[in-house]
C-alpha cells in the first residue's frame, strides 16, 4: 500500500469514528475534549458535526503549540495551551464538569514517544470522563474505567481506537 492510500486510510477511519462518537453521545449534556489540535482539521469537524445535536456544547482543546488554520483555533477559555504533561491534571477545575466524548490524536512520527505519551494521557483522562462518555483515539490507551469499543464498519482493527466509560 502507498504512503498516500495509507493515509487516506487512515484520516477515512478517523471521520467514521468521530462521527459514530458524536451520535452516540448526542443524548448526553457535557463538554468535548480535543487533545491535539494539529492544523484544526479534526477541531473543525467535531466542531460542525457538534452543532446538528447541541450548539451550546463546548469543545476544551490541549495543544503544546498552536499552528492550526486560523479559523480552527479555540478561544483562550477553551484552549489549554501547553505540554499535557503539564494542562492534563489540573484541567478539570476549567472545564467544571466530566467530558462526554474525549479525542485524542497526539501522535506524532515518533513512535516511542507517542507511546510513552498515550501512557501518560490514558490514565488521566480517566477522571475527566462522565460515565457512558465515548474516547476516540488514534493511540491504543489503558483509561481507567473504561473498555475498548467495537470499531464501525469500515473501520480496520487498530486503526483507530475507542473506548467507552463505564457507570459509575
Ligand atoms: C497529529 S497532530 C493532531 C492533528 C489534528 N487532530 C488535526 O486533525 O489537524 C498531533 C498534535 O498533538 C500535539 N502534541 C503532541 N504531543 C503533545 C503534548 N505532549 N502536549 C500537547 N500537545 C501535544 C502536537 O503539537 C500536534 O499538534
């Protein structure tokens, strides 16, 4: 397979599980979380697909450094501008109430570092997920309280990776 059908692949399995993501949690009130914004294309998509369900629901994005389109970054109070490491713990006292559906594409070409850091992100996501909350990922991740998700069809295995948390 060419790099360029690899990637096509891959950003065709990213939209089908956002958009499965967002149908499954259109029923639950709570706030989006973004974790690596990139060049906002993903941001824009959840931002479009989110607003058929519930214009008010907020999208809180973390990004160590922002090189988005302009039309793609958040606002300061929904920008966690700064290492994970660093904006991850404390991020609940922001955001004021448990996410219903997390995003995580903070891989880069790095494989070990990106593992190293799916470790670090697994772990604290878990706390800021409300019960039946929904994590699309493109890294496999341990999150406390959740299991993984089926991937729609279409999708291959471990290509993308979802996770629902459990009640509590
Ligand atoms: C693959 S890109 C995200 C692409 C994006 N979802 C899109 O559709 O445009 C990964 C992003 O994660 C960010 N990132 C990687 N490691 C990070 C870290 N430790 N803390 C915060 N952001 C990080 C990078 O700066 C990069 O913008």
């Amino acid at each position: 397979m060419s790099r360029l059908d690899s990637f096509i692949r891959r950003l065709k399995a990213q939209r089908l599980c956002l958009d499965w993501a967002v149908d499954q949690i259109a029923d639950l009130p709570g706030p989006v979380l973004e974790l690596g914004l990139g060049n906002g294309r993903t941001y824009d998509h959840l931002r479009e697909r989110l607003q058929d369900h519930r214009p008010e629901r907020e999208i809180f994005v973390f990004e160590r450094k922002v090189a988005a389109h302009p039309d793609c970054v958040p606002d300061d109070a929904h920008l966690f501008l700064g290492d994970v490491h660093d904006s991850l713990p404390g991020a609940m006292a922001r955001i004021g109430a448990r996410a219903v559906l997390a995003h995580c594409d903070i891989g880069t070409g790095d494989s070990k570092l990106t593992a190293k850091l799916a470790s670090f992100v697994g772990p604290g996501l878990g706390p800021l997920l409300a019960p039946g909350a929904v994590v699309a990922a493109d890294q496999a991740m341990d999150i406390p309280g959740c299991r993984p998700v089926p991937l729609p069809e279409g999708v291959a295995e471990g290509r993308y990776h979802l996770y629902r948390k459990d009640p509590d």
